[in-house]
C-alpha cells in the first residue's frame, strides 16, 4: 500500500530558495543590529553566526508546530533587542 508521510525538517530546509532566504535574514539581521545600537548594546555581531541561527530557530518551530514557515520580528524586550519567531 501506498504511504503519505511528512518531509523531513531538514528535507525542506535545505530545499529552500538559499538567496531568497538570504535577503529575509539580511533584513532581519540589519534590523536587528540597527535595534541593538538604539538600544545602546555594544559588541559586534556576525552575520554567519546570526543566519546559522535563524535557520536552527526556523527548523526547531517547524518541527514544533507544523508549520510551512516562520516570520522573524524584531522587538525590545527589557531595553535589549530582542527575536521573536511565529509559525506561518
């Protein structure tokens, strides 16, 4: 008999558009850097690092709820800048 099972999180995440994610988490990443200096963070951050994590956080809601996406926001969150991932 034939068998419908879900794809893999990890199928579909590298099944992605790779440069239309990369324009999503470059804006994500300049709001959010831009965010922090308002807030008067310091340090440095690296894009790699930030992406690679966004793309972990992504994974772990899809797996989570089921979802086809996930939006990333930018907030404040106790004078800090801070991400919030919604399934889509």
């Amino acid at each position: 008999p034939t068998v419908v099972r879900d794809a893999p999180a990890d199928l579909i995440a590298r099944s992605r558009d790779k440069d239309a994610d990369d324009k999503v988490f470059r804006e994500v990443f300049d709001t959010f850097v831009s965010t922090r200096k308002s807030c008067g963070e310091a340090g440095e951050l690296s894009y790699a690092k930030f992406a690679q994590r966004l793309v972990e956080s992504r994974s772990a809601v899809i797996d989570k709820h089921k979802c086809k996406d996930v939006k990333f926001e930018v907030y404040v969150k106790a004078g800090k800048a801070a991400l919030k991932a919604t399934p889509v």
